[in-house]
C-alpha cells in the first residue's frame, strides 16, 4: 500500500505544571508533516515510516474535529 503525504495544521490541548496567566493559556497549533496512514470518519492517522512488512513507525491519532488544514503534499 502507498501512502500520501500529507501537511496538517491542527490545534492541540497544552497542560503547564505550576501557577500560570490565565489568558496565556489555551489550544496550540501544532503543523505536522508526514504520511497519512489512515484516513477514518472522525480522525486521521499519521505516520513517521513504514516498512517493507507493512508496519508504521510513531502513529499518530488526530481528531478531525482539531484538523484545520489538510493538504496532500506532492513529494
């Protein structure tokens, strides 16, 4: 199976340890390159490699709902 490139913007949650601004905290907008694995109904699977077996390295799982850019990457 080939895999697609694929560029995604997406906002994550963020947790910080000790007292903090209440208005410095909040969602952050991760950008992620990589090779779409899997492509189902209410996320996406991302992946660093994968073998000649079929195995993918470092997957991972992002809500589509926090996708807000996804574009295919012509390599």
């Amino acid at each position: 199976m080939s895999l697609k490139s694929v560029y995604i913007e997406w906002e994550d949650s963020c947790s910080s340890r000790g007292w903090k601004s209440e208005d410095k905290d909040g969602p952050v907008l991760i950008k992620t390159l990589g090779w779409l694995a899997h492509d189902m109904p209410h996320c996406v699977v991302v992946t660093t490699s994968k073998s000649s077996a079929g195995n993918i390295m470092d997957p991972l799982t992002i809500p589509k709902s926090c996708i807000k850019k996804l574009r295919k990457v012509r390599l």
